[in-house]
C-alpha cells in the first residue's frame, strides 16, 4: 500500500466513522421518541425559567446559617467516609496487588469486594442501607463509604503495581518483613499517586452527599430537597449556590496539595 | 569449611527450559570471584539462588552451614541479612533521601514495628554516615535518590549492602548501566570490600577484561552450565570463545565489542 492509497482509506475511515455516529444518534432519539429539535428549542426557556426562579434574593440570604451547618456536616461526612475508606481500602489493595500480594485466594476476594462495591452506584447503596439503617445520617456514611473502598481499593492497586518492584526486590534480600517492605519501599513511591486518589475521592463523596442526603435525609442534600419541594427556589439557588462554591474550594485546596507533594 | 557451597543446581523456570543445570561450585571466604557469560546464560538466576530470591529447584546451596532451600521463612530472613546485594539498576527507593535508603539495610536485624517506624540507634547511623563518607558521597546524605547520578546511586546501593556488615556480597551486573569512569569507581570500591574488610565478592560481569584484571577467580557460564572455572590468569581466548559461542577468526568485530 502506498502513501496515496492510504491517505484515502484514512478520508473513507473517517467519513464511515462520522456517518455511523450520526446514524446511531438519529435510531436511538427515534426509538425513544425524544426530539433533539425540540430539545435545543426549550433551551431558551428553560434558561430563563431558572434566571427569574433560581435567584438568591435577601429573605433567602436569612437561611445561610442553618445551610452552612448543613453544608459542613455534608462536608465533614464525606471526609470521614473517605478516611476510613481509605484505612480499608489500602489493606485490601496490598492484598489485591501483584507486587505485595502474600495468597492469590486474598487477591481474589480484595478484587472481588472492589468491583461489587464500585460497581453498584452509590445511590443504589444508599436506597439498600436506607432499609437496614433508616433515615440517617449512618446510611449516608454507609453508602459513601462502601463506594470509597470500591474505587479506592482499584485505584490503590493500580498505584502499587505501577509502582517499581525493584526496591521491593532490594529490601527482601536485605531480610526485610513483609510491613517493612510495604511500608519503607511501596508506600513512599505510590504515596503522591495515593494521596491524589484520595483528594479526588473526597470531592466526588462531596457532590455524592448531596445526592445521598436527599435520600437519606441529612445534610445538605435534605435542605435541597426540603427547600424544592416546598417550592422556596431561592433558598434552592442559594443552596445550589453554596455546594458549587464549596466543591471548587474543595478542588482548589486538593489541587494546591497535589502540586506541593509532587 | 567453605563459606558457600553450591552442589548439583538446578533451576528453570518453565518445565522445559533449563535456566541452570547442575552447577558445582565452592566460594572460600575473603575470595572476589567474577561470573561471566552472555545474556540469559544464567548469571542472575545462579546468584539469585544463593539468598533464594527465586527458588532452588534441583540440588542444594549451602551458605556458612546452613542448607539455603531448607530454610523457613524467618531463618532464611537471618540469613539474608548476612547476604547483601547489588543491583544493575540499583534498586533505591527514589523518593526517599540518601541515608534513608542506606539504613534500609539494617531492616534484618530489626522488628517490624521497629522498622516501619524507623527507629534506628545511634550507632547505626553513624555507621551509615561512616560508610557513605568512606565512599565519597557524604555530602549528599540529605538528598533525594533520584537526585544523583548512575554512580552516586550505584555507591547508595554499596552503603546499603555494607551496612548489613554481610558476610558476602552478591553483585548482579553493577556498572552495566554506568560510564567507564563511573564503573572503575565502583569496581574499585568493590575490590576494596574484599581487601579490606574480607568480605566476599560475587560480582556478574559483562566485560571480561574488567572480570580479568579485578577478581581472584572467574567463572564462566554459558546455557547453564560452567564452561570454565580457575583462577582469572588462566583465562584465555579459546575460553571466552566458548562461553560466548564466538569464533575469533570469523568474526572479530563481535569480539572486540564483548571485550570492550
């Protein structure tokens, strides 16, 4: 094949490609009967429905207090959640991991609570602890913690085989213990990737809260729900208001850290 | 008594494929023995069979009296720590600071919780400051690992292999990722373990002229066996001829760049 036969297999590629995609978008809103037309055509006013609804006005300025309250608690949930999951998730990855794996059995079942926990939505935890647990802010934690370990546990795992196993090599032949060589060869190389792993968890757990709060009924996702469903939309822009402002100090905080530790 | 004893060995790592076969070999203490041979002869497998870093298939390694392959978990960590090691590509921990990663050898005679928490004495880290002074690089006890270069790393490994105070010394190719200069730095380091403190040096080597002019005795593998064994002045052509299946008529150009 040569340069030029090539070059417009590349062109013919490219336009199946577009086409194919453009197909698909147009089956699947015919079969489901949703207009994209219409869609785009509501956009206008869907926007200003929320410009003249969704304003923070001075009545709703009087529930700051109590919003910030509930906002902290939502905050500090989500931390806590996150700590503790990383306690067990770290355990779970160095089972789960081939460079520090002792048994293949634990590697087994550390990859098997990882996917079961990731991979059922962390709402669908909290609807299914809501039945053991009631409304809590126990189930809250629950559930945000069950999803920590999940996506904590495979990220961990990922970190540590990535991680060189040449000084783990090094230390086992100087008669290092098992702990001594996690925690002096493989802990110090994943310890950046680890701790970005966990500032990102803690932001997702932060707008995961919100969520789990409407459900479970605490936290700021509570006074979301409460304020919505008593039609009060200004209390509900404020609010809105409040979690965006407090996930981008968030980020901004676990960014500034990120950039300090690598 | 010799300090090791290697009888029969035998090792592969797929049932077909013999890496090692039937290896015979005694190492007196104080001696500095190089093993020379082409890539995949064996040379790493044979010295990782000593302080069993991988695991002895056929036949026995018997170091300072003990049978090696008998050895449960904690008494082959003991004997370990008599066994230091040196590594092509060094083997630091690049995050850590220099004289963090020397102490690491002294995990052996530690506990765990000793060691996790890093509590070390006093007279270890002087130790440690001893060592890294002796080898030059003392300025740099502060600094992180993947601050130096290839030879400054090369000597954090020598420290962290001294600091064990071993009996022997395993080196897997340690100056075939280092500069000339570099690499007679280190060899003459190495040496100097043997001469000065008689600790035996296992040294795999690439170069043989470097084999040749630094140990007592050399070993020459090919396909994992021995092809010669003597003292290094009885190493001759028709001797590294046949440990890397080379023909000096037919092709020079291969041998000049094995003797390089």
């Amino acid at each position: 094949m040569n340069e030029k036969t090539m070059k417009a297999s590349r062109k013919w590629q490219t336009i199946f490609f577009i086409l194919l995609i453009i197909g698909m978008t147009l089956a699947s809103s015919a079969i489901t009967g949703f207009n994209i037309i219409h869609g785009i055509a509501t956009l206008p006013k869907a926007g200003a429905w929320i410009l003249s609804n969704l304003m923070i006005t001075q009545e709703s300025l009087e529930r700051l207090p109590t919003i910030l309250e509930k906002l902290l608690e939502t905050i500090l949930m989500s931390i806590a959640a996150t700590t503790t999951g990383t306690a067990v998730a770290f355990f779970l990855s160095l089972m789960g991991s081939k460079t520090t794996g002792t048994k293949k059995v634990f590697g087994v079942f550390a990859r098997f609570v990882a996917s079961a926990s990731r991979n059922i939505p962390v709402v669908a935890w909290a609807l299914i602890l809501l039945l053991s647990f009631g409304q809590n802010s126990v189930t809250g934690y629950l559930a945000l913690f069950v999803g920590s370990v999940g996506f904590l546990t495979r990220a961990f795992i990922e970190s540590i085989d990535e991680a060189s196993q040449s000084a783990v090599e090094a230390l086992r032949a100087t008669g290092a213990t098992y702990f001594q060589i996690v925690f002096k060869a493989v802990v110090p190389q994943c310890m950046p990737q680890m701790i970005s792993w966990i500032l990102f968890m803690i932001e997702t757990n932060i707008r995961n809260a919100t969520l789990v709060g409407i459900l479970t009924g605490t936290g700021i996702g509570y006074t979301f729900d409460l304020y919505y469903k008593t039609l009060n939309y200004n209390a509900v822009a404020l609010v809105t208001f409040s979690i965006i402002l407090a996930v981008i100090v968030i980020e901004l905080m676990s960014n500034y850290i990120r950039k300090v530790i690598i | 008594m010799p300090l090791l004893q290697i009888k029969d060995l035998g090792k592969s790592y797929n049932s077909d494929a013999k890496v090692l076969q039937g290896l015979n070999f005694e190492v007196e203490s104080g001696e500095f023995l190089s093993i020379i041979g082409p890539s995949g002869a064996g040379k790493s497998t044979l010295l990782r069979c000593i302080n069993r870093m991988v695991e002895i298939d056929e036949g026995k390694v018997v170091f300072d009296g003990q049978e090696v392959g008998k050895l449960n978990k904690k008494e082959l960590r003991k004997v370990r720590t008599n066994i230091g090691m040196i590594f092509q590509h060094y083997n630091l921990v690049p995050r850590l600071s220099v004289i963090e990663n020397v102490l690491h050898g002294r995990f052996g005679y530690k506990t765990t919780i000793q060691g996790v928490l890093g509590r070390f004495t006093e007279a270890e880290k002087e130790h440690a400051f001893f060592l890294l002074k002796k080898l030059g690089i003392e300025e740099h006890a502060y600094k992180r690992c993947d601050q130096l270069s290839g030879g400054q790393q090369q000597r954090v490994g020598i420290a962290r292999s001294l600091i064990q105070e071993p009996k022997i010394v395993l080196c897997d190719e340690p100056i075939a990722s280092l500069d000339p200069n570099a690499s007679k730095v280190i060899m003459d380091h190495l040496k100097s373990i043997t001469q000065e403190l008689g600790i035996t040096c296992i040294v795999n080597l690439h170069q043989v002229e470097i084999a040749k002019s630094y140990s007592d005795r050399i070993i020459g593998l090919n396909k994992g066996g021995i092809v010669f064994d003597g003292p290094s002045y009885r190493l001759h052509r028709n001797h590294t001829d046949q440990i890397y299946g080379t023909q000096t008529q037919a092709t020079p150009e291969i041998r000049e760049l094995i003797m390089v």
